[in-house]
C-alpha cells in the first residue's frame, strides 16, 4: 500500500452568470473526504447572488465582468491553481458524494482520465441523451483499453495531472475545444482512461430548442476538428483514427444502417440479396409477392429490422455493464428517431462551418 501524500487537487468550474446545478456541485465537493483540495470557479458577467452563493459553498471565485468563454477562463484559472491535479467539470455536471475521493485513484498510472456520464433531467430528451453518453462511453472505454489512448474525448468532465496539462499548452480557442485537446494530447503520448466510476451527471437543456441549438453547435465543432486535424487523423494516428471510426460505425445506429444500405447497393453486396431472395423462395419465409423482393426492399429490411435486432440487444447490455437504466421503448425510440435525427442535426452543423456562414451559436470560444 502506497504512504505517499495525497496530492493537492484543483477542481475548476467556468460559468456563465450562474448555476444553480454549481453550486449544489461544490457543495457536495466541499463536504467529500478528500482534504487535499480547492474548488475554483470562475465567472464571467457574474450574478450576485450567485457569486455569495458560490462563496458560502466553499469555493474560490474568480469574477469577470466581460464574458470570455470557457477556454480562457479554464486556462487563466488552471494558471492560478495550486494542485498537482487538475480536475475539470462544466457547470451542469451533477457529482456523487465522495467524487474526489473516488476520482483520484483512478488517475494512477495514467495521465488524462474521463469520467462516464450520463444524461440527468426532465422528460424523454434526458433519458435518449442518457443512451447517447452511454455509448459514446463504451467506444472511448473500448478504444483506451485498446492503445491507452483517444482521439476524442467529452470535456465536461474530466481530469489531467498539471504538468501533462501545460506540456500541451492547455486548451485552444475553438467550438471543440475537448475533441482538440484529445488529438493533442495523444500527440503528446499522454496516456487516457475512461473511468466508470464515479460517474458524472450531466443536466440536459430544458427545452428541445435548446438541445438542437447545443447538438448543432457541437456538429459545427465537429467539423472545425476534422478540419484542424486532418493530417493527424489520416496521418500519425491514422491506425487509432481507423480503430474508432469503425466503433462509431458499430454504435451509432444511424452510421451503421446508412453504410448497410450503401454496402448492399455495391457489387460486394449483391450476392447477399440474391440469396436472401433464394432462401425466402426456397424455404417460403413470406407469403408474399414478387415486389416484396425488390433489391431496394430488401435493403430497407435489414436497416429498419436486422440491425437493430442486433444492435438494440447490445445497447442493452452495454447499460447493463454501466449500471445504468433504461427500457425497451427508449432504445427503440432512440434507434428509429433520435439517432436519425442527432445525426441531421450534426450534418446540419456540419454545414454551416463548412459554408462559413455566421450564425448565433450562444457560444464564446
């Protein structure tokens, strides 16, 4: 058993005017066993009586009265602090009793850890965003165990030792500052885990305005990523690249029904559906015509049934492995709605940086 010290731990929140959900997080980081700590939060265009909130919960707090984005004020505020390790979480994470203590043994032998999470909220949006964190988890768990490292990450809550987080030159000014700093710090050799536990809880938007205007900002940021890191994601991390493109491909339903269909419409495809069409004649698997054996149907089938009687079952279990609940109807709905429509929303995004058109994404970088 190691006697080491504890090492000082530097928790940094970057708000917006205010958080209820904040504050309730430092108070419960306040009140966990881990003595080695401080709770910095910085605020841009400050609440007052957010900041005598946050204050009385146990935090210090950096006030700015111009808004600067969460890049600039996590790196000043990462400047400023004193701890060996610094522990990141955006201002509508919800954490457990005793995060800390749970959290830091989990950085041992590694440089960079992330915190699964899962969706909290109101209402079926929170419970679909639950699956979507669940496996976006999974594929970064996967890959991590895989090569010790990630391409991608999910910034809200995660955490770095200090020095591994200035070798990097901490975070830049862009839509996707997480997925940036993921590719740097795999050029850095730093090793990434993804932790199970403890889980961090993250507040979905309230409305589903709010949810498209957030995805569609992040499809914005994931295609400034790609754009930056091209030759990176082709070139020295092309194997890791590859690795986690063909998860995405197995996890995301949407991916994976769309690029079904492509594959069956090729010549590497069309000796499939010439023997689903003889084994249907030749067993009498439907009483039906013809037409119903059209190539093009036979495409739709193994989209909207085939795949998810095989990829529905696996969410499944995967929730399982997490801990986490979830039902028949919200996996179902999840495949057949939400994933077709998260993805348009992301192409959308997608779109719009690629047009450079200006739009407002309530978003300061």
């Amino acid at each position: 058993m190691s006697t080491a010290a504890p090492q000082r731990v530097s928790v940094i929140i970057p708000v917006y005017r205010g958080s209820s959900t904040a504050v309730e997080t430092v108070k419960t980081l306040a009140a966990d066993p881990y003595q080695q700590k401080e709770i910095i939060v910085t605020v841009d265009e400050p609440e007052r009586g957010f900041v005598n909130e946050i204050k009385k919960a146990g935090a210090i707090v950096l006030e700015y009265d111009k808004r600067r984005g969460k890049v600039t004020a996590a790196n000043e505020a990462a400047k400023m602090a004193s701890g060996e390790i610094l522990v990141f979480l955006d201002s509508d994470i919800v954490v457990e009793p005793g995060f800390l203590t749970k959290a830091i043994p989990e950085l041992e032998g590694y440089d960079l850890v992330e915190f699964a999470k899962a969706g909290i909220g109101d209402g079926i949006i929170s419970a679909l965003a639950s699956i979507d964190y669940i496996i976006y988890d999974a594929m970064l768990e996967l890959g991590s165990r895989i090569t010790g490292h990630s391409i991608m990450m999910n910034g809200s809550a995660f955490m770095i030792r200090k020095k591994a987080f200035e070798a990097i030159g901490g975070f830049r000014r862009m839509y996707s500052e997480d997925l940036d700093f993921a590719v740097r710090s795999l050029k850095h050799n730093l090793r990434y885990k993804l932790a199970r536990t403890p889980m961090a809880l993250v507040k979905q938007p309230k409305t589903f305005s709010d949810w498209v205007n957030q995805r569609i900002r992040w499809g914005y940021g994931l295609a400034e990523w790609a754009r930056v890191h091209v030759k990176d994601l082709l070139g020295s991390t092309g194997v890791l690249s590859l690795l986690f493109l063909s998860m995405l491909v197995i996890l995301i339903p949407s991916m994976t029904a769309a690029g079904l269909m492509y594959m069956l419409s090729t010549p590497v495809g069309a000796p499939l559906i010439s023997y689903v069409e003889v084994a249907i004649y030749t067993y009498r698997l439907v009483p039906v015509g013809h037409a119903m054996l059209e190539p093009g149907i036979i495409k739709i089938a193994f989209a909207l049934v085939v795949t998810p009687a095989i990829v529905i079952p696996a969410y499944y279990m995967l929730h399982r492995a997490y801990k986490a609940h979830t039902n028949l109807l919200y996996l179902l709905v999840y495949y057949y709605v939400y994933q077709p429509l998260l993805a348009s929303i992301y192409i959308i995004g997608a779109i719009l940086y690629l047009l450079k058109l200006r739009i407002d994404l309530e978003w300061v970088v």
